[in-house]
C-alpha cells in the first residue's frame, strides 16, 4: 500500500520528485492527517499561520481536539491573493506580541477556495521564511492532480531538492478524495521529512487507521498505471472544459472570477452587488442567493477572506444540465439587479433634475420681487 501511495504521488508532481514510502504514514482523511501532523508538532496555545483565505474546515480538523490557534495571513486581491514575505512578518509579529508561540505555518496548494497554485518563487520564499523563524511548513496539497491550465503545480516537494534548507521542518498532507474521486473511502496521508514526526505519527495512526480492504483496494487501483493516467487526463480536461464554460457564461453578465487553474472551485466577485462593503452586506447578499436564486455558493468571510464581497462556487460537483440551470439563474439574478440599479440611478436623475427645476424657478421668483434679499441689477431696480 504505501509504496503504491508514493508512486502515485511522484506521478501526479510530474514524476520530479521521489517518495519514500517509509515517510508514509496512513491516516483518516486529509481531516485526520492534519489534526494527526498538528498534535505531533504543537502544545494547546500554539499557533499556526494560516494565509487567507483558508478552507474553513481548518478552523475544526486542527484547533477543535488540540488546542492550537490560527492565526491568519492577510492576503489581497490587489495582488491576486497572493502570499507576500510583508504579510508573513507582520502576522508573525503581531503574534510575537501577542506572547503567541508560532510552531508553523500551515499553506494550501492548490488553493481551497481560490483554485490557483503556488509559483515556484512564492514556495522558495516560504521555505526561506520558515527556515529563518525554525518554524515548521505544512502544505496541504489534496488537490494536486486537478490542475486542469498552465501554470503546472509544483509540491514543496521539489522545492527542497532545489535549495538549502532544515528538512526537519517540511511535511506535506495528501489524500485521494480529490484527485481520484474517493472521498468516502477516507485516505489520507502524511509525508514529513522529519523521523520523530513518522515514528509518532505511526503509533497515533491507531486512533485513525484505514481498513485493511480499503488499502487493498487502493493499492490494486493505484498499481494499474493505464487505468491512473487514464483518470487523471480525463478529469483535467473535464475540469478545464467545465471552468471555461462556466467562468465565460458569467463574464457575460459582467461576473469576474479570479483567474484560477486548479481544484473543483473558483472566486467569484460580487463585490459591485454589496450595498456596503461589510460582512453584514456579504451575508445578506448570501442569503439573498441562498433563498431566492437557489443556488448554494460560499461566502468569502467563512474563509476569513478580508474584503467582502468574494464567493466560492463548486463547478464540479454537478452534471452539465444543472451547470445549465445554475448559470441561468445567477445570470437571471445579476440581469435583475442590473435593472434595479439602472431604474434607481434613473429615478435619482429624475429626482435631482425636479430639484434644479424647483430651485431655479425659486430663483427667478426671487429676482422679480423687489423685497428679494438677493442683490438685483440695476435694470431690474429701475424697472420697480
């Protein structure tokens, strides 16, 4: 089984890098592993850096039982929501101020809910970081083999082969639920660099093991290479086939998305359709979708984005006819609050062309009366 685990994972990183199948360890879920990796790494007070936005399932699999904190990195559209070496200091310090103990930092790749992928400078900045504070790194990368459109994914993995750095510190967490379809079957995987965190987790694994006929299973599937790059190449060019279809029906309506490639989700940005940009509007704009639209999207606060106004919308969790109906109807939806917001800005002009009206004939009823305050012309004082 684990040697299966770790050929499938070199293939899906392009066969550059090679995994040790003694540095696997199995657990339950990509939920179990990382609450399995964060009591190997930390004591209840601890904290976490976690770049926003974050699936929001963080906030239960590694603070609920341990105790540890999350402290977010903000992160902004201004710059695609990218991770900048400015963001993680200043959350590193505020921490340090705030008498917090950082053990790590913990980073999604690719991107839940963003849907793109980490460059490989962006990587090499956060080894760098991590190794300077001699903080530990998590990347989350469940979602590698969806990338459907360049940029290609690259795991931290392959960036530790390329540079200096404590290896002791890198751990990755991994599962098939994603990238094979198999989120039932709860598969997941820890791979640390650091010996201490193997042994442990081994003997924690017990609280969180995968059935012997569920590894059986997936070794027999996983050693069948036709069949693995057979799914792999058909589920990316769906995925792209879906984003694209999905991603040009709203842009025709004026909806932007953050420009994304990977995982089964993109940003969408309803920011111009906010009353006022808070997270009460966000919400009521939620409910508003929720309730009458009929369609289920995420709001950007559940993943401590920082501007209002950002939503998640899952695009392969359904079959072409309901993409069908769900963009009719967020469409439909836009198209009304387009027209709304013409017949308001109408009315204001309506409005304000009655007052300029009301005001000028004020004027000139003042300008003919001879106990009008306003200073008049010589000509009208003649005349009365």
């Amino acid at each position: 089984m684990m040697q299966a685990v770790a050929k499938f994972m070199g293939k899906v990183r392009g066969d550059r890098v090679v995994f040790d199948p003694d540095r696997i360890v199995m657990s339950g879920g990509a939920t179990g592993a990382h609450e399995l990796v964060t009591f190997c790494l930390a004591d209840p007070g601890d904290a976490f850096l976690v770049p926003t936005p974050y699936y929001p399932g963080f906030d239960r699999d590694l603070r609920w039982r341990t105790g540890v904190q999350l402290l977010p990195v903000v992160c902004e559209s201004s710059n695609d929501f990218k991770i900048t070496r400015e963001a993680l200091e200043e959350a590193y310090e505020k921490a340090q101020e705030d008498n917090i103990k950082v053990k790590g930092l913990l980073i999604t790749n690719p991107s839940n809910p963003l849907g793109t992928v980490l460059d490989r400078e962006t990587l090499k900045s956060l080894v760098t970081f991590v190794n300077e504070k001699n903080i530990h790194l998590i990347s989350d990368e469940i979602y590698a083999a969806t990338v459907f459109s360049s940029p290609g994914f690259i795991s931290v993995a392959e960036i530790i082969d390329e540079m200096e750095c404590n290896r002791d510190l890198i751990h990755i967490v991994y599962s098939l639920s994603k990238d094979m379809g198999f989120p039932g079957f709860r598969v997941g995987v820890v791979y640390s660099y650091n010996d201490d965190v193997v042994n442990i987790g081994r003997k924690m694994s017990s609280f969180g093991l995968v059935s012997s006929q569920t590894q059986h299973l997936i070794a027999s599937m996983l050693s069948d290479d036709e069949f693995v790059e057979s799914f792999i190449t058909k589920n990316s060019e769906k995925l792209a086939t879906r984003y694209k279809t999905f991603s040009r029906g709203l842009s025709q309506v004026g909806i932007g998305c953050l420009k994304s490639n990977a995982g089964l989700f993109f940003w969408m940005d309803l920011r111009w359709l906010l009353k006022e940009p808070t997270v009460e509007a966000e919400m009521a704009l939620w409910r508003l979708i929720i309730n009458e639209v009929k369609l289920n999207v995420s709001p950007g606060s559940s993943f401590h984005c920082s501007e209002p106004g950002w939503f998640r919308v899952c695009f392969a969790n359904m079959d072409d006819e309901t993409m069908e109906v769900a963009l009719r109807r967020i469409r439909n939806f836009v198209l009304k609050a387009k027209e709304k917001e013409v017949s308001a800005k109408r009315q204001r002009l309506q409005n304000n062309l009655k007052l300029r009206l009301s005001f000028r004939g004020l004027d000139e009823t003042h300008l003919m009366s001879p106990h009008s305050p306003i200073p008049q012309s010589p000509l009208v004082r003649a005349r009365t």
